[in-house]
C-alpha cells in the first residue's frame, strides 16, 4: 500500500510543493472516475458508516475484480479505508482525507 501524504494546502493560496501536488492529483485522479464516486458515496451513506465488498458489486453492475480495482484506487488515494475481516474486505471513508480535499481548493 502507498504511504499517503494527505491533501494539505488549498491549491489557490500559495504555490505546492512536488510531493503535495502529487499527493493532490493523486486524490484528484482518483476521484475522475463515476464509479469510483459512485463507490465512495455507497460506502459513506450506508447507515454503519462502512460496507463488504460483498455488498458494492451489485449497485454498480460491475464485476467483483472492476469493483476491487476501483475501490484499491480509493484506498492508495487515501479516500477510504481498508479493513481486512476474515475472507471479506469492509471499507469506510477516510472523511479528514475528504475534508482536505475540498479545503485543497478553497
């Protein structure tokens, strides 16, 4: 898994760093696709706050491995979290991660 460096700095405030406009369009990217919005807000909607992989395939019509990918893309985003429970992945969103983002362009 990547090390993430959080979204830190509003982007129109002063100029960033190599490592935090990386850190920014990573989160970026990983936002530009519908899926995995749609993804994100699946996970952060659900009343416990957090959802199996079991239970994200059927709302997309998509296949496990599509949904597998697209979720890793938001977990080495740092947009969700990961937790392994015997064979099932669960996943909730990382919401300071979210916050920075949306401070970023502020």
């Amino acid at each position: 898994m990547l090390t993430q460096t959080p979204v830190c700095c509003p982007v129109l405030e002063s100029p960033l760093t190599d490592e935090e406009a990386e850190s920014t369009a990573r989160v970026f990217r990983a936002l530009a696709d519908p899926a995995r919005v749609k993804l994100l807000s699946l996970v952060a909607a659900n009343p416990d706050g957090e959802m199996c992989v079991c239970g994200l395939t059927e709302p997309l019509g998509l296949s496990q491995p599509t949904v597998s990918h697209h979720l890793k893309v938001l977990v080495d985003a740092g947009l969700l979290h990961r937790e392994k429970r015997g064979t099932w992945a669960w996943f909730r969103v990382n919401h300071d991660a979210i916050a920075a983002a949306s401070a970023a362009l502020r």
